[in-house]
C-alpha cells in the first residue's frame, strides 16, 4: 500500500477534526445527562462514563489529526 499524498492526508485531519468535535458535543450531552438530577442514579452514572469515553475519543481524534498535519502517519511512530 502506498504512502498517502499531501492533500489526502490534510483531508483525513479535517475528517479527524469532525470526529473529535462529534465526540466533544455527545461529551457534552452525556455530562448535562449526569448532571440532570430527574434521572436515575444508574443513568446518571452511565451518562458520566459515556461523557468520559467522548472525550477520551476526542482527544485522540485531535492527535491523529495532528500527527497527520504534520505528515506522520498515526501510530506509525506509537
């Protein structure tokens, strides 16, 4: 398989991009979750786990898309 061109891995960083602003806004949604005391203390629970994935996801969207920025390929170097 051949190294990808300039230009398509600037696009794979800008899908990264999407991907990781997708995650911070379900991080978002499942943080409000657990914070919203009409529900259950189990989906209060559930909430806070699922926002704490989302933003694990986040972040490593947002590395892959600067390694990729920078010409690296992710996890090449990892």
């Amino acid at each position: 398989m051949s190294r990808p061109s300039r230009r398509e891995m600037q696009e794979l960083a800008e899908d990264r991009e999407k991907c990781a602003a997708r995650c911070d806004r379900n991080a978002k949604s499942g943080r409000e979750a657990a914070a919203d005391p009409s529900n259950s203390p189990t989906t209060r629970a559930q909430a806070a786990a699922a926002a704490r994935s989302a933003a694990n996801h986040a972040r490593e969207y947002r590395e892959e898309a600067e390694a990729l920025r920078e010409g690296r390929i992710p996890g090449e170097d990892w």
